[in-house]
C-alpha cells in the first residue's frame, strides 16, 4: 500500500492513523460496499496451522497488480 494512500482519521484538525477498532470497521464497510455495488464477495472463518483464527475474504472477478511504481492495486478481471 502506498503510504499516501492510508486512510487519514481527521477530528478538530488533527489527522491520524484509525486505531484497530476504527481500521476493521473502514474495512468491513469497504468490503460492504463493494458486494453491494460489484458483488462477488465471499467470506469463511478458518484457522492457520497453529490454531490461530483466520478470516477469509475472497473477491470474485479481481485481481491484485502492481502499478508503475510497484505498489499493489486491485482490478476487476477482464473476461477473456
């Protein structure tokens, strides 16, 4: 992710970095609006090899690129 590009919590001024809390919910409501909008969002619970709880999002039709200057960017897939 570009640095430029995280998301900025602004109150009376000041802007910082969402705390966990904050970032989940941006996330969450993120993933929401886009299977609202595009669809194709799929999510399952599982568990890493020690046991620890993982939460799986899978976005259909998209895909991770790199853009010129290397930072990552999500597109949806062309239908070839």
């Amino acid at each position: 992710m570009r640095p430029s590009s995280a998301i900025q919590v602004s109150r009376r001024g000041a802007s910082r970095l969402p705390n966990e809390q904050e970032a989940r919910a941006l996330a969450l409501g993120a993933l929401w609006t886009l299977d609202q909008t595009a669809g194709g969002i799929k999510v399952t619970n599982t568990q890493d090899a020690n046991g620890k709880p993982l939460a799986v999002v899978v976005i259909e039709n998209a895909q991770f690129q790199r853009d010129e200057q290397g930072y990552s960017t999500l597109k949806p897939k062309e239908n070839t």
